[in-house]
C-alpha cells in the first residue's frame, strides 16, 4: 500500500469513529506498546497525550515484549488500547479474550523474517528440517515461520519448535543453543546488525498480513470518542514518520535503548499507516485462523469478523 492509500484509509476511518456518544469518562488511558513502530513514535511526541488533553485525559504507556501478553492485558483490562502483530489476536479470540480490532497498521513486512548464523549449515527454509526453530509462541513470527515451511513443502512438525520470548531467544542464537530464530524488528534488526546472518526468509514472501490496533472489548464499546481522539493522533504520528526516518530512528532509539545502528535499519524499511479493518484484511486474518486450527495451535475455530468493532451510530 502506498503512503496516500493509508492516510486515505485513516481519513475515511476516522471520520466514522468521530460521532457524539455519551460514553462514561475516564481520566487515564493506559496504551501497551511494543518496542516497535508507530506507538513508539506517538508516545515519543506526546500525540496521544495532545489529542486527549481536551478530553480530561492522560496517558499512561505500558511495556510489553511481544502480542501475546499484551492482548491478555486487554482482555482483563489491565489496559485498554495496544498494538501486536496479526497472530496475537487470533489465539485470543480462540481463548474467549475480550479483544476487538479498532484499526489496522502496516504488516511488519520487511522486518520479520526467519534468520540463521552463516556456519550454521543452514542455507534455506529446506535446511530447518529436524532443526531448533526459536519463536514467540502465538506472535507473528509464530505465523510467518507456519507459512514459510508449508510454501516450502514442509509441515510443522517437521521442526522443532522452541517458545522463547525475544530478549531469552536472543541469548539462545547467541549461544547457538537454537539454530534459527524467527522474529521481528527491532529484535532482527540488532541481530543483523550483529551478526549477519543469512535471511531464509521475510514476512512478504509468504503472507499479505497485518499489524493491529485492538481494544479491550468493553472500553470500546463505552469510549468511541477516546478512540476517535487517539487514532486521529496515530495518522498524525504515521504521516510524520513516513517522511522523517533519520529522526524515526533517533526516536526509538531514546525510547527504546536499542542501538541507532538497528533502529535505522529497523526504520528505514518500516512502513507507517492507519487504515479501516476492511473485509480484504478480514479475509487474510481468517486464513491464518483456519491454518494455525489445522494445526491445532488455537483451541476452537473463530469468525474473525466477530471481533472487529463496529463504531456506533448514534
């Protein structure tokens, strides 16, 4: 997708949100973030504070390592808005969380892939037959490293998979205790940056996905206008990301304390955008429900359209 077909999106997007509702005030917003991407970037400009102020509200910013925490701090509202990968949401809904979609933002695209160390004697998907995968269970790596060994003539139980979040996976490529790692920015960045692996695969190859804004079910029933206000903030905060990278990768880098070098690397192939939940993207996260139940990695089959939160109208 091109820059001008996301802030079209936003645009169309937020102009449905945008209508009076007598919603239940609250004072603070707590917003789960990754250290990763666009939210890092409106936490680093103070958008989402901005844009609530007139609102009575503030923000409180809350850390995770990877989707699968987060969305259960969704579901016992622990927060009430935060930003994962397309995996993340799916094994929630299959789990019964308390989750919707309220927008979609780019994939991670170029910056998640499957890696292995150059004397590691792995040299393609075909090569991790037999071989310790290291991933995030129910990340969006867990979805890419699935979709790479099946467009490779494999199956999932051809590897063994090693769970690991991404700071104990780190160690364990370090320490060659895993022979390849699937993962994502800024976590790939630094270990390409480290040690320049060879790249099997990226997130593109295999899947058309993408990243997720999602809300505690319940709040996004209530607060329509704190979520119009907020994603108002995040087209702001993409649109200016899209054309400051340099300063994109000082941003996350203070914010962060990932090394600049990774966060460039990590910026400049990042792409910014907020955009509708449309039936398209509905579409491809369906597939990737029905695959990981084919699998038997979720517990139950979902209607992912069940979960995307529809603005009210009155």
């Amino acid at each position: 997708m091109t820059r001008r077909t996301f802030a079209t999106g936003a645009t169309l997007l937020l102009s449905a949100l945008a209508l009076p509702v007598g919603a239940q005030q609250i004072t603070t917003l707590k917003v789960g973030y990754q250290k990763a991407g666009l939210p890092v970037i409106a936490r680093r400009q103070g958008t989402f504070e901005a844009a609530l102020k007139p609102l009575g509200v503030s923000v409180e910013w809350v850390e995770f390592t990877a989707g699968p925490p987060l969305v259960e701090a969704l579901n016992v509202g622990a927060i009430h808005l935060g930003w994962t990968g397309d995996a993340p949401p799916i094994f929630g809904q299959s789990a019964g969380a308390a989750i919707s979609y309220v927008a979609a933002l780019p994939s991670n695209g170029e910056g998640e892939a499957i890696i292995a160390k150059k004397d590691s004697g792995i040299a393609s998907i075909a090569d991790l037959k037999g071989r310790k995968v290291g991933v995030g269970k129910g990340t969006s790596a867990h979805n890419l490293l699935v979709a790479a060994l099946e467009a490779n003539g494999l199956q999932f139980a051809d590897v063994e998979p090693v769970y690991l979040g991404p700071a104990d996976a780190a160690a364990a490529f370090a320490t060659d205790k895993i022979d390849a790692w699937s993962i994502w920015d800024p976590f790939l960045a630094i270990a390409e940056t480290r040690y320049r692996p060879t790249v099997l695969v990226r997130s593109p190859d295999v899947l058309q996905v993408n990243t997720y804004f999602l809300a505690n079910t319940g709040f996004a029933a209530d607060h329509a206008p704190v979520i119009a206000s907020v994603l108002q903030a995040l087209a702001e905060a993409a649109d200016w990301a899209d054309g400051h990278r340099d300063e994109v990768a000082q941003a996350l880098a203070e914010v962060t304390g990932v090394p600049i070098e990774a966060q460039t690397l990590a910026a400049n192939r990042a792409k910014f955008g907020v955009f509708p939940v449309t039936d398209t993207i509905i579409g491809h996260q369906q597939e990737t429900a029905d695959r990981f139940l084919s699998l038997g990695l979720i517990p139950k089959a979902i209607r992912v359209a069940d979960a995307v939160w529809t603005p009210p109208t009155n």
